[in-house]
C-alpha cells in the first residue's frame, strides 16, 4: 500500500503528534514502552491509514513551507511541488508592497506563505468553496498573517479595477481519464472539484484565469501556475495567444513540466 520511505515519514508524523519525537528520538528512545492510551491511539490511526485516509486527514495539518496548515475533505492536501512554486515567487519577486491574487486558494497555503514570504504584500485569495475558505481563514489567523479571502468563481471572474503585481493559481488541471492511476487515499477523500477537470477542455482554469490577468494585471505583471505536464506546451500556445510574453515552462524537482511562467 505505501513504499517504505513514505512509511518511514508517516511513522515519524504520527509520533511527533502522539508523543512529540524528533526523527532523532525515534532512534533513541525506540525502546521505551509506550503507555496504553499512547497504543490505542496508534493503532487508531494505523487503523484509518489501513482503509486509505490520508495520514494529513488522520493528524488534521499538512506541512508546507515550514508550517503547518489545517486540512480536511474540503481542501486540497498540500504537495511538495507546489512548495516549489511559492519558493519560485519569492525569488523572482523581491519588491516591498506586491499586490498578490491566488486564484483557488482551497487550505490558503499558497496565499498565507506568500504573505509570509514577501515584503509587506498585500494578498488577496479567492475559492469557490465557503469551506475551503473557512480553513484558510483559520489557518491565516493562527499563523497570524492578513489575507483578503473571498468567495468567487475562477471560471467567472469580474474585473472590479483591482490591479496585481502577482496572480498564481494551482486549478484543478488533472483530466478524467487519469483517475484510474490514482490513489484511494486520492480519489476517496480528497474534493474531485479541485482536482478534476473534463478530458475534453482540459485548459478550462488556465483559460478563464488568464483572460481575468490580461487586464487584471499591471503591465509588467507576473501570472504563475502550477500545471499538468501533459499540457506544457497546449499552456504555453495558449498564453502566448493572450498576449502574454517570457511565456516559460518550468520543471519540477522530478524533471517535469510543472510550472508555467508569463509576464503581461
């Protein structure tokens, strides 16, 4: 069911919960008995693991840029690669009073660790689900950052005048067909609205949103998405015919077309 180092981590997880171990107090302390409550509460959680609930689900946080951010059934849980695109915004984008939009905030990991990462931003995020941002507001107040959340759909939005320096988006982008490659601990508890999108308009997101970023962004303005590979390049046509320019596809830490870069 999970490969030996993805073990290795959520044993390290669950035991940093229960009993508050570092990886180095899981060798030095291996032999110490465990109460009985701390063993019911394992095998609790090793139960849930054994029916495919993912181990984020299980401690109620997922870990990104350095925190942790509260997730459930309504949010998205958090991935590595799209660590690597907050840390690529906050290289490219060392100016003080940025104006950030990130489009389908879900947890509000991107749009919280942005307003952590860069100077004095002004950061506004938009989800259509009130419980996903109902998480991201709880996350942003206790890692105590200000950031404008707001109800509205990525598929249909409304330029009221406000210009960014910065929009992402991380948008369902995963087609139908690839679902039968995916994992139960996926596919039965994570929301398919942000996950899935139709195989026959598979740009559906990145569409809508960069005709929002055409005006909604000021000259000169970055647009970032995280993507799926097998669209690189149908991203980069697609951008380039907006007028977009410096139109660049990023690779992830597994060599793959990840990232989509383009400036107004």
């Amino acid at each position: 069911m999970y490969g030996e180092r993805e073990s290795q981590w959520m044993v390290r997880d669950i035991f940093e919960e229960v009993k508050g171990y570092s990886a180095v107090d899981l060798v030095v302390r291996r032999d110490e008995v465990m109460s009985d409550f701390i063993v019911s509460r394992v095998r609790d959680m090793l139960a849930r693991l054994a029916k495919n609930e993912p181990i984020q689900h299980i401690l109620g946080y997922a870990h990104f840029c350095g925190n942790r951010f509260e997730v459930n059934e309504a949010t998205l849980i958090p991935r590595p690669e799209t660590q690597e695109l907050v840390d690529r915004i906050a290289d490219e984008n060392e100016k003080s009073d940025l104006r950030v939009l990130d489009v389908g905030t879900g947890s509000g990991c991107i749009a919280i660790s942005l307003a952590r990462a860069l100077r004095f931003a002004q950061v506004d995020a938009i989800d259509i689900s009130q419980d996903a941002l109902a998480v991201a507001r709880r996350n942003a107040e206790r890692l105590k950052v200000m950031v404008n959340f707001d109800c509205s759909d990525a598929l249909a939005l409304v330029d009221d005048g406000t210009r960014y320096d910065i929009i992402v988006s991380n948008p369902p982008y995963i087609i139908e067909q690839e679902k039968g490659d995916m994992k139960p601990n996926v596919l039965d508890y994570e929301p398919w609205t942000a996950l899935f999108v139709p195989d026959d308009d598979p740009l559906r997101f990145y569409v809508a949103i960069a005709r929002y970023a055409q005006v909604a962004l000021k000259e000169g303005g970055k647009l970032y998405f995280e993507i799926n590979p097998l669209y690189a390049q149908a991203m980069v046509d697609m951008l380039r015919d907006y007028g977009f320019v410096g139109v660049e596809v990023v690779k992830d830490i597994s060599a793959r077309g990840r990232f989509v870069v383009a400036t107004r």
